[in-house]
C-alpha cells in the first residue's frame, strides 16, 4: 500500500525543508521528493513524531487522587504508598482501558512510540497469571486498538531495598525470581513479536529493587537491546545506596553494570559532574520526565552540566498525570531557566530551543527505544505529526519559530498523527477516542467507586 503526504514545511535531520512529498509505502518513508506529487494529501507542517521514552500505563488512572497532603509531610515516598495501593485494585481489563485511553492521548499529544516500563505483571494476590504474559498482552492490546507503537520493557523488581531488603506486602503483583523473570519475559517477546511496530527490551527497576547478581542477569536477557533502570531520582536513594556501597548510584551503576548506548538511565536527577561526564561518555541516554519528576518533587536535572559533557536525553511522561510532548520539553526548559536565573538554557546561541529541545530528545529517544532510524529519512517507520499552520497562534511565523510556539505556547497545534504510514489522528483527534473514552470512562468509575 502507497500513500503520498506533501507538507508545506517538513522538519528532517537536515533541518527545514519546504514542499516536500513523502512518499509511504508499507508504513515506511520510501521517498522524499521535491514539490507536490499528484493525489498527494496537503498539509502545513510536517514533523517526525516524539518517543515516549517511560511510561508507566496504569498510573494514568491516578491523575488526581494523590495531590493533597496527608498529616506529616507529602513526599515521593508517601505517593508511592498511594501508588501502590492503587495498582492493587486493577484487573488485566482495567489495565487495558486505562492504557487505550492513554495511547490515544499520547498520539493526539505527539507522541508516537511508547517505551512502557512494565511492572505490574501478577494477579491481585500476587500469583502469575496462567499466562505469565497477561497484563503486557494487555499493554499490547491498547496498542494495537490506538495504533502506538510499542517498546515493552518488562522490569525486573525483586527486593523491597537496598541489600535485599524484603518486599512489602503491596508489591507483590511486581515480584518474580530470576527464573520467573526469564519465563516473563519470553512470554511478552511472543506478545511483542505479534505485534506491529514493536520491539522488547529489559528493566531491571532500580538498585533499590534488583541486587547487583541479578541486575548482569537481567541485562544479559536484553542482549543488545534497550536496558532502562530507575536511578538517583530522590536524595534519600542517594542517601540510601551510599550507606549501602559508598558509591552514589549512578557512580555505583558506572563502575559495577555494563553501562553502554543501549542503556537508557530514567531521572539521572541527582549526579555529580564526574557522573555526568562518566554517563556521557558510555553513551547511555537520559531518561528525563519534567512533568512527572515535578510532580514528584525529585529535584532538578543538570542540564548545562548533562549536555557540556556530549550526554544524550530523550523524555517521558512516567506517571502520565499530564500527557504531552510540548509538555515535557517546556518544563525541562523551565526548570533549567529556573534552577540558572538565564533563558535558553539548553539551546546553542542564535538557535530556536524549540527545535533544539525537539531534535535532542527525538535522537535520544529513538536510541533508548532501540530505533536504529528515526526522524523523517529514507527507510525509518512512516511515524509523523503535521501541526496545524493555519491556527491563529502561529499566524505571521515560518518554520524558523514554529517549534517555539508549539513547545512554549501551550497550544494544540496538532492536526494530523500517522503511525507506519496509517493516519491515527485527524483535526487533532484520534479516530478511536469516543471508544476509548467510553471504556476508560466506565472503567474509572469503578476504580474510583
Ligand atoms: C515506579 N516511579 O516504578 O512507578 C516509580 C515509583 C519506585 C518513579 N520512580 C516506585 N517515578 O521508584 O520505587
Ligand atoms: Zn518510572
């Protein structure tokens, strides 16, 4: 199947490039070519669509239940609790409507890959399901229902702590031995090898719940694709795991794993500049979620210390409280601007930040998300956004400033969503919300009951 796309402005690695038809043929770019070719869809702008580097589906379905205080004071460790008893009141069924609703949002936002950082694997009171695979084939499902593309991360999680500390009782639908792990995950790489577009890697969760024997185990499994771990989101984890080993932990990740370009460290807030530069140097790309590392009250990132050292990040919306690409790139940008007291922080002189921030996280996301092409060349997926250039808000700009708008403006400009070729999003709305929204709908109805 062949369809032809011409964009008035089309953003490739190149840079802007103006009247431009891009040809799709089984859902991949086949060719760009000069000008309008005849039957060709018009559209204004044309941008290749952002990877969604962590996410954690269910916690979709928590969007306001956690932002009061309760009588001391709120942490991420008191969210946690509320977090987990959360994820003990959902079934596979709930799982997947929470998680349709969340992939039609996401495509509507920008976003077109998903690296979904899988955890809650067992039943309610912690056994397996008959199929180990279940709540990932679930996962699966709203992808295919929405059309996301997917990167399945099943997550390791074995102990409550730091030097085997036992697991609460609340985290047992996370829980597998290393045996149970390995059978996991083959499990879900029959799921994904089922499934359009995506692709498997491995998570163990973070220091505190994997020991170091096991994390070489976990990576082992991955063999060459994606590695995401949790790591040095919170002091008292920096705290912890000095007391634990001496060394901090992405300082301790450096020196005990076999940290390379395949590994993808979410957070990385807390790291000294030896850490960053150490990070930088292996290759392993920032795994940031300004929106949800602010919710949290994680602490800041260290931009201009990340990026001086050649570090490479991509974003993503973790917790999903609020889901956009816009979104996560114009709060990275502002908690730089507020932590210097300077404006574009992570831009080159005389450059749009927009793009900039834009183009970093595309190449940083790809690469965690184990995609070899991305952007809008030659042979990379047909996964593209078109913004709309006739809304007011971007009135008078050219593609110089477009980027800008978008990302610092708030506004939806999104018209138009394709993943692998196939429209998903259109006049800025995916072609499956009503149905998702109904079944999201009665699902947190009875959650929340
Ligand atoms: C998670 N979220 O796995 O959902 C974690 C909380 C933990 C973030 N770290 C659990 N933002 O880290 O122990
Ligand atoms: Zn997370």
């Amino acid at each position: 199947m062949q369809t032809a796309l011409h964009f008035a402005s089309l953003l490739t690695p190149a840079g802007w490039q103006r009247d431009v038809t891009v040809t799709v043929r089984d859902g991949l770019i086949a060719s760009l070519t000069p000008g309008r070719a005849a039957g060709a869809e018009s559209h204004g702008a044309g941008l290749p669509g952002l990877p969604n580097l962590h996410s954690h589906a269910f916690q979709r379905g928590m969007c306001g239940l956690t932002e009061r205080s309760g009588k001391g004071r709120d942490s991420f460790w008191t969210w946690r609790e509320a977090m987990y008893r959360f994820a003990l009141s959902m079934s596979p069924d709930d799982v997947e409507a929470v998680a349709a609703q969340l992939y039609v949002e996401m495509l509507e936002a920008g976003f077109t890959r998903v690296g979904e950082f899988h955890y809650l694997h067992h039943d309610i009171d912690g056994t397996p399901y008959a199929d180990r695979a279940e709540m990932a084939a679930r996962i699966a499902a709203a992808c295919a229902a929405t059309g996301m593309n997917l990167t399945l991360l099943p997550v390791r999680y074995a102990q409550g702590g730091f030097a085997g500390a036992p697991a609460q009782g609340e985290q047992r639908r996370f829980l597998s031995t290393l045996d149970g792990y390995a059978d996991l995950w083959s499990a879900s790489a029959r799921v994904v090898a089922g499934l359009a577009g995506a692709n498997i890697g491995a998570a163990p969760h973070s220091l505190r719940a994997v020991a170091p024997q096991d994390l070489a185990a976990v990576a082992a499994l991955a063999a060459g694709r994606p590695v995401h771990i949790h790591v040095a989101e919170q002091m008292r984890e920096v705290e912890d795991c000095l007391a634990w080993s001496g060394a901090r932990p992405v300082e301790w990740l450096l020196d005990h794993a076999a940290v390379d370009s395949n590994w993808c460290l979410v957070h990385a807030t807390h790291m000294t500049a030896a850490e960053a530069a150490g990070m930088a140097e292996r290759g392993a790309v920032a795994g940031l979620c300004p929106v949800t590392e602010a919710n949290l009250g994680d602490g800041i990132f260290d931009g201009p210390q990340f990026t001086r050292a050649g570090g490479r990040f991509g974003v993503g919306t973790d917790s999903n409280v609020s889901v956009g690409a816009a979104d996560e790139l114009r709060q990275l940008e502002y908690s730089q601007r507020l932590q210097e007291r300077a404006r574009n922080v992570l831009s080159e002189p005389g450059c749009s930040t927009g793009l900039q921030l834009f183009q970093a996280a595309l190449d940083g996301g790809a690469r965690a998300l184990g995609q070899a092409r991305s952007g809008v060349v030659e042979g990379a997926p047909a996964d593209l956004v078109s913004l709309d250039t006739a809304n007011p808000a971007v009135a008078g700009h050219g593609a110089g400033t477009l980027l800008d708008v978008w990302v610092f403006g708030g506004k939806s400009l999104i018209d138009c969503v394709w993943t692998r070729g196939a429209k998903r999003v259109s006049n800025g709305r995916h072609v499956g919300r009503d149905a998702a929204a109904r079944r999201f709908s009665q699902t947190m109805r009875h959650l929340l009951e």
